[in-house]
C-alpha cells in the first residue's frame, strides 16, 4: 500500500511539473468524460420517460390482467365474484390490486352537458399505472363509503367545469334513462348524482386536447354512478406483481379462479417493458456514441504523454542509473497518466451531473412524461470515472513501455 500512494504521490508532482504538456490534452478527457456521463445519463433518464409513458397505458411490468370469461345475473352474484377474487389474491400475497370497470355518463358543465368516460378504480390503480393528481388528491379507500362520490377529473374536464374548489364543490352528472333519453331530472334511481371533485389529473406531454374527457372514480362506489348498472356485472381485476414471478402468479391464478361466480377467469401479463420493444438496442448505440467520444479524447493523450516521455529521457536514465527498477519506472510513468485522467475524469463527471440535474433540465424531463423523476444514475457515474481510469491507463501503457526499454547510457546521453 506504501508503495502505491508512494507511486500516487510521485505523479502528482510530476504532473506538476509538466502541467502545460498535459493540461490541453487533459481538458479533453475531461471534455470526453462529461460527454459520455452525460450522454449515458441523460439517455438513462430519457429512457425511464419513455418507460413510464409507457406504464401509463399498459401498466408496470408485470401488470395481470384477470378478465372473466363468464357472465353474472345480478349486482349480487357480482359482489360474490369480487370477494372471492380479491380474496385469492389477498391469499397469495398480491397486494397491489384493483377492481376495474368502465361507464359513460354526462357532466353539467358551464358550455352544457357533454359525454365522460368513467374509470371505476382502487386506490392501487395509481401506483400500478404511475397516475399523479397535479391538483387536489387520488382516490382513497374512505371514498368508498361518501354518500357523495368522490371522483377524480382530468384537466380539460376541470376547465369546463369553470376550476370549482377541490373537497366542497360538486359536479352534476346524468346517466341514460331506461328509454334513451338523457335523464336529466327525476326518472329511475341514479339518472342524476352529484359528485365531489377530490383531484385532477394533468395534461399528457405530447397530448393534443381530443374533446375526450375521463374521470375516475372508487370502484366501490360504481353502484352510484348513473348508467353503471350493467358496469357492475362486467368488472374486470388487475394486480401488480414482481416480474420475475408473472408466468407462476398468472398460473395459479388461473388455476384457483376457474369456479368463481361468472368464471373461469382468464390471467395474463399486460405489463411491456422497452427491451420488449427493442428499445435496448438504443441504449447499446447510445453507449458506443459515448465510447467513441472517450477514444477521441483519449488519442491526445496518448500523443501528449509520448512527447513528454522523450522529453524526460535524460532524467529517466539518471534514475536507472541510481538503481530504480524497471518497474518503478513503468509504473511511475503508467500512474501520471492513470491519475491525470482521474482527476479529469472527476471534474468531467461532476460537470455532467450538475448539467443533467439543472431545473431546466429537469423541467424538459418532466415534459417529456417522466411522472416520477429519477435520481441521476449511478451506473452513468460508474462507467464515466472507470473510462477515465482506464483511457489513462491505456494511453499510458506505451510510453511506459518506451521508458523501461531506454538504455542507461543512452539516456543519460540524450
């Protein structure tokens, strides 16, 4: 260990003393580095966008989606279904698990009454597909019992429902009457329900405004919906495992939900990953872009590093000649290179860092579809201070080479 720091010690002042041969070259590295930290980052983080954009839609990996393939009579046969199937999923330790069903109803707005889609949902759905009210709150399991319905708008809807106060202000929404009309007033029981907007939903980077407005509501409270009395029969179930166990969770749920009321059930994976897509084949030639970028800055060092040991050849003759080995002096001349580029290599990666986590970085992160901001990745820190490392071990290798191969006499001549 003596020695080692011996040898650390040794190059630093060598680099101090040849610190104008170095510096231009060392400015390159460390340009280098920071391109490459910052380019395998920031694409690390690109990634996650695309990632989660995707979880938005299909879900994390791996999302089961279990859809019955039988049908139920009445809201009570419904209900069964749905105790027998959360309870097997309870049983098996799934629990990041929701009820789904989807209904259109009508919304009182100030311009007039326009359609919305109605997702019925649990409170584990947000997790599951990575949705984050802007304003207000998610649904929560006390939602359930409100003689008011908790719903959670999306914010084109809120804007036509002129911004009310989040908690006190209520939407007016209709369902179809039994002879098609729009049930406006009166007629059967829940063609008409006030509900209380708890949270909104922001915009969807990327996303023009469709007319398309969607709302989410508790699953438990579906019953109230207007128009969600056929929703009730027909609700399906999603739950959230660990990847590496789907293919076994999608079997022995198939396996224990075939005598269900309205069953069998059918389980699968619903979740997509970008390596699923291919994607991984980006990250590859984002990789060999940085690896390039190093090589580049690399050369001149090795240009630089071959100049000064010429230079230095009086004195490394001077050394053999007081009994320094040859292998002290390939690994004194081999550490000047391997220190100078750490030291680049630390100002390189600090740099790229400080780059990629600036607020208006991470502002066009967030535009991007990032719901939750990732912190920078370590796996880009690593593999940008072992390249330095290893491009001033490359580069010094050859004048280490030369320096031990330099007669004594010779040297001291030169």
């Amino acid at each position: 260990m003596t020695g080692f720091l011996a040898s650390i010690v040794e190059a630093y002042g060598e680099l101090r003393v040849n610190k104008g041969r170095v510096l231009l070259s060392l400015i390159g590295v460390a340009l280098s580095v920071f391109a490459m930290t910052g380019v395998l980052g920031a694409g690390g983080m690109l990634s996650g966008a695309l990632q989660q954009s995707l979880e938005r839609d299909m879900g994390r990996s791996a999302v089961l989606q279990l859809q019955p393939t039988g049908t139920v009579n009445d809201a009570g046969e419904a209900r069964r279904r749905d105790d027998a199937v959360l309870q097997t999923l309870d049983r098996l330790g799934m629990t990041q698990r929701s009820r789904t069903a989807q209904v259109s109803m009508r919304v009182q707005t100030r311009n007039g009454v326009f359609p919305v889609d109605v997702n019925a949902v649990d409170p584990s759905w947000a997790d599951m597909y990575r949705i984050r009210p802007a304003l207000g709150r998610w649904l929560a399991r006390s939602d359930e019992d409100r003689l008011a319905p908790a719903i959670v708008v999306d914010d084109e809807l809120y804007e036509r429902l002129g911004r009310p106060p989040l908690g006190t202000a209520t939407l007016v929404s209709y369902g179809v009457s039994p002879s098609g009309g729009s049930g406006t007033t009166g007629g059967a029981a829940g063609h008409r329900v006030e509900m209380v907007v708890v949270g909104v939903l922001p915009h969807r980077p990327g996303e023009e405004p469709d007319g398309m407005l969607t709302a989410f509501v508790p699953s438990g409270a579906l019953a109230q919906v207007p128009g969600a009395e056929s929703a009730v029969l027909q609700r399906s179930y999603v739950a959230w495992v660990p990847p590496e166990v789907a293919d076994e969770a999608t079997s022995q749920l198939r396996a224990q939900l075939r005598t269900v009321p309205g069953g069998p059930i059918e389980a699968q994976s619903m979740g997509l990953s970008l390596e699923d897509m291919g994607f991984d084949k980006v990250t590859w030639a984002i990789a060999a872009v940085a690896g390039v970028v190093l090589l580049l800055g690399a050369m001149g060092l090795v240009n630089i590093s071959l100049v000064t040991v010429r230079h230095r050849m009086r004195e490394i003759g001077i050394r053999r000649s007081y009994g320094a080995t040859g292998a002290r002096i390939f690994v004194g001349v081999l550490m000047e290179s391997v220190v100078a580029t750490t030291v680049a290599g630390l100002i390189g990666v600090t740099a790229a860092v400080a780059l990629v986590r600036a607020p208006f970085v991470q502002r066009w992160f967030a535009q991007t579809g990032l719901v939750d901001l990732p912190p920078f990745p370590v796996s880009a820190v690593v593999t940008g201070l072992l390249a330095a490392i290893g491009v001033g071990a490359l580069a010094g290798i050859v004048p280490a080479l030369i320096a031990t191969r330099v007669k004594v006499i010779d040297a001291i001549r030169a």
